[in-house]
C-alpha cells in the first residue's frame, strides 16, 4: 500500500466514523476465508459494514471523530464492525461470536461513550431500531382503533333499537 491508497483509506474511515452510530471492535483469532465472509453477509444483513483495516490507519482515522476513545482497544489482529443503527452492528458481531469461538467481542463505542465487552453484549440486547419503530407504530395505531369502535359502537347500537322498533310495527 503506498502513501496515496493510505491516505485514501484514512479519509474513507475517518468519513465512516463521523457519519455512524456505533463502531464494535472484534478480534481475529483464526477465522477461515469462509467464516470472515459469513460474517461480512451477517453484518450486512443487519444493516451494517465490516471491515478489516490497519490498526496504525484507524488510529489516524479516529481523530476528530466521537470514536477517539476506541483508540486503545486497537492492538493485535483487530477489524471494525460499524452501523449508522445502534444496535445492529453490535447484535450481528454477538451473534456470529456466540456460534464461532475465533471472533472475540474486543469492545467499542456508541457515539462517545466507550463500551466494554459487556457493553457491547448488553447494547446488542436491546431492540433494534426498526424494531422499535414497529412498536411505536402499533401503539399509535391501537388506540385509533379503540377510538373508532367506541364511536362505531352508539350508531350500531341505535341501528339495532331502530330495526327492532321496525320489526316489531311491522308485526
């Protein structure tokens, strides 16, 4: 790699860690070619990127960025796992280490605040973003539908004293 593709890629990290939502940090401890690739579909199934990237240019690329404090975590055979959701690059990096012991959750950071392992493991716990929209929606909707029946209910209700009262002058 000469000095322009590492300038290069120094920019491209330092744009991703300005524009995501939280970086997890694993470590490599002899993941095959097949295993990194089914890691990489997993991330990119949940929404989020995987990357391998020189220790020494991530460094660089952590400046200025909310991700500083990651920068200790860095050492040895390191690759990045990063989301503009908060939680799916943590929960599909959980995953794929609960079912392979090569990959070891490292830590990471949520914005500014530096995570643990545990952190790490906790975050990828909680409900994805999708997810909780999905909640939030249908508590909005199911009190719409409470308005309308309690509404419907009267006129329906009326309907049946009116056919009744029909039925029986017609009788």
């Amino acid at each position: 790699m000469d000095r322009s593709q590492k300038t290069d890629a120094v920019a491209q990290l330092n744009a991703v860690f300005n524009e995501v939502g939280v970086v997890v940090i694993t470590r490599n401890l002899g993941l095959t070619v097949a295993e990194s690739t089914d890691l990489r579909g997993k991330m990119r199934e949940a929404g989020a990127s995987y990357k391998v990237a020189k220790n020494r240019l991530a460094k660089l690329a952590l400046k200025d960025t909310p991700y500083e404090g990651i920068e200790g975590m860095l050492s040895g055979p390191t690759a990045l796992g990063y989301s503009e959701d908060p939680v799916a690059a943590a929960k599909a990096a959980v995953d794929f280490a609960k079912s392979n012991d090569r990959l070891e959750i490292v830590g990471g950071s949520m914005g500014g605040q530096v995570l643990d392992e545990a952190g790490i493991r906790s975050l990828a716990s909680m409900p994805s973003l999708d997810e909780l929209r999905a909640k939030l929606v249908g508590l909005m909707n199911a009190p719409a539908t409470k308005v309308a029946q309690v509404v419907n209910a009267p006129a329906s209700k009326l309907a049946r004293v009116f056919g009744a009262y029909g039925a029986k002058e017609a009788a």
